[in-house]
C-alpha cells in the first residue's frame, strides 16, 4: 500500500504516515555517501518518534562502521579497498609499501579470493590456495608453464591477508579470523646474502674498469653498509668535512615511489655515519664530479641536490639504477644473485668475526634493533669509528688495488 509521508519538524530523516486504519506511525529514510557511493535507508513502523530516531543513529552509525557494506555479502576485494585506504589515510603504509602490497594483491591474492565473501572464506580452502604458491603456480606471463613462488615471498603475501582478516574481525565484519596457524612449508636452497672478500675484490674492480668516476663512487658506497636509497639520496650538503673524513647523516632516502626523496626507514635509519679511508676519498671525487657535470650543464650546485645525477642531463639518476647495474655486472661476471644489499650482510659478517659488538653494527647499519627485540640508541663517534676501521682494514687490499688505478 502506497502512503502519503510528511517530514516531522526539526528531526531529520523522520516522516509520519497513516495506516488504512488509521493509525499514526513513523518512517525513517536517509541517503549516506560512502566511499563515493549513496547508500540508501528506510524502514517503517515505528510507534514513537523516540523509537525513530534511536533506529535512524543506529542505522546511521553502522553504515558509517561498515563502510556502507552489507557484511554478510561483503567481498574480499571490497573490503580490501577499505583496508587498503585505511592503512594509508592513517600513514601506517609508505608509498613503498601500497605499491608492494598492491602488487601481492593484484597478482596472487585477487585472482582467487577478490569475489568471495569474507565470511565465506575457509581455512581449508586457503591452505589449498597457499600449497599452490608453493609449488604449482602458474607462471602469469606464461600460464602453461608453473613459476612456484619462494617461502618467503608466500610468508609475506600470508601476513598481507592475516592482517586484512583481523581488522575485519576487528572491524565487526566477520566474528572470527578462520585463517590462523596456516602452514607455509617448502624445502628451498638459503639464498646467497653476502660476498666474500674475494667476490667484493672482483666485483669492486670490475665496476672500476667499467664505470666512470661518478658512478663508481655511487656502486663502491654501499659496502659502508648503506641502503641503496641512502646512498641514492645523498644531497651536496650532506657530507660534512672533519678531521680523517666525513661525517655523513642519513637523513634522506630515495625510492622508487619518492624519487625527490623522503625520510628514514625508521629512527634508528636517521643515523650519521663517520666516512674514513678509501670510502671518503670517493665520497670526494662524487662531490666533485657532481660539480663538474652542474658547471657542465651551466648549473650552480645547491645543497638539496642529489649528487649522483646522469652525465648527459645533470638530473638525479634513477632510484634503479645502481640495482640494475649490480644485476647487469653481476650476469657479465658470473656472480649471481648480485645487489647492493648484499654489502649490508658482508659488513656484518666480517664484524661478527673480527668480534665487533653486535650493537655497534647495528648502530651503523641503522637496523632497530640487533635480535628483533633489543634497541640500540645512536652511537658514540668513538663507536663508528671502530666500525669504520674495520672496514677499511677488512677492505685494504681492495682499495690498494682501487686506488692504483685511480686519477
């Protein structure tokens, strides 16, 4: 039956109607906007206008919660969307890590789960899902042919979906996470984390031979332990001049979504390194073919600019550019898998075994902590210079050969 609704004076989205009988009752009916979408309301009955308006709050409030979801029939690739958004509009995500998460997602979680109600989601089914990874995942370039992701790869993508599941839980979406305890198991060779000292001498050299001054400085840097984007990042007015060397701080890192660059990893990342031997003298020559290529291109060098910058157009060069050519060298030479992170376990191997204090390496690699639970404070100088001595002496005969060769 059709009824004629009147709005009631100062209560919003509460309208009075009569029944064929007679008898005065009470409707509510609203829109909300959510995420975009209009989410519309209305329910009949109600006896008072106190009755109304507790439902209207009510119904208001749990759209709000839901993200205008139903959360019987709310997806997996729904809800993913208000995970997703939430994790960045709270700053718990980078840049960096959207673009990895997006790509787990995208490529592996989506295809199977992105239609599948959240509350539908079974342990069985997911464990099933999960040996796939392991061992029979199809190749998505190449379907015919299998491309098994590696345990940690599948670890990472587990603790994507376990996170997405509890806040759902927490979120009142479903009553419970059915996907905990899931097992990741799969027998893999270790993968090779550091060179040797005889691996660094051949790679070091062959990059001397192969690169120009510039851009050897860039390749020979990460062996101080530093991240690929704290060295990518150094600006003009970073290294400061002292007595045996510089005093370099960490504070900026370059990445492949912050190319201008952005702040540490974490707060131990926002260190300052004290850069000696054979490691300053190539910070020098950086700095000053940095300003030989700006009088180049008619530029004057600027405190905030990168320093290591392309030849041809004096711009930054691409935050990949020192992977990619550790990659491409490490192919020619035979040495695979070869990357910058790879002088972050040498250093703290050949500290470990000239008994360094763990703290005083994991001060100068900026990690948080040494044994994921203790926390070092930044160290005293006298500290990064015990560091520094190591490497140098560990590196001597390297930069002996180095040095020979250089103008």
């Amino acid at each position: 039956m059709k009824y004629t609704y009147t709005k009631v004076k100062n209560k919003e989205s509460i309208e009075w109607y009569k029944t064929k009988a007679g008898k005065k009752l009470y409707r509510v009916r609203f829109k909300r906007k959510i995420n975009g979408k209009d989410i519309p309301y209305s329910k009949n009955g109600f006896k008072t206008i106190a009755e109304a308006v507790a439902n209207r709050d009510r119904a208001i409030s749990q759209i709000a919660k839901s993200n205008g979801l139903n959360n019987d029939k709310i997806t997996v690739g729904e809800y993913w969307q208000v995970f997703r958004t939430n994790k960045i509009k709270s700053h718990q995500w980078t840049a960096d890590t959207v673009r990895g998460v997006d790509y787990q997602m995208k490529f592996n979680i989506l295809p199977r789960f992105e239609n599948v109600p959240l509350s539908k989601v079974t342990r069985d089914d997911y464990q099933s899902f999960i040996n796939y990874l392991l061992y029979d995942r199809a190749n998505p370039r190449h379907p015919k042919k299998k491309k098994p992701l590696s345990k940690g790869s599948v670890k990472t993508l587990n603790r994507i979906m376990q996170s997405m599941m509890n806040a759902a839980v927490l979120s009142e979406k479903i009553d419970h996470n059915p996907l905990q305890r899931i097992v990741i198991n799969k027998t893999e060779e270790p993968k090779k984390k550091s060179l040797t000292l005889e691996e660094s001498e051949k790679v070091l050299t062959y990059f001397k031979q192969h690169t120009s001054k510039l851009v050897f400085a860039m390749l020979y840097l990460p062996i101080l332990g530093m991240r690929r984007g704290e060295v990518m990042g150094i600006k003009y007015g970073a290294p400061q001049p002292v007595e045996g060397g510089y005093l370099l701080r960490t504070k900026t890192t370059r990445t492949i979504s912050k190319p201008d660059g952005k702040g540490p990893k974490n707060d131990t990342s926002d260190r300052t390194l004290f850069i000696s031997g054979e490691a300053a003298r190539q910070l020098s020559i950086a700095l000053r073919e940095f300003e030989r290529i700006m009088r180049q291109h008619d530029r004057i060098p600027n405190k905030d600019d990168f320093i290591f910058v392309s030849e041809e157009t004096g711009l930054p060069l691409n935050t990949n550019t020192m992977t990619n050519m550790y990659h491409g060298f490490g192919v020619k030479m035979g040495i695979l898998p070869l990357h910058p992170h790879m002088f972050r376990h040498t250093l703290a191997t050949i500290n470990s075994l000239k008994g360094i204090d763990n703290s005083l390496t994991a001060q100068f690699l900026g990690h948080k902590n040494v044994s994921m639970t203790d926390y070092y404070k930044e160290p005293t100088i006298a500290g990064k210079k015990i560091v520094m001595s190591v490497i140098n002496d560990s590196f001597s005969q390297i930069n002996q050969e180095i040095g020979s060769n250089q103008v």
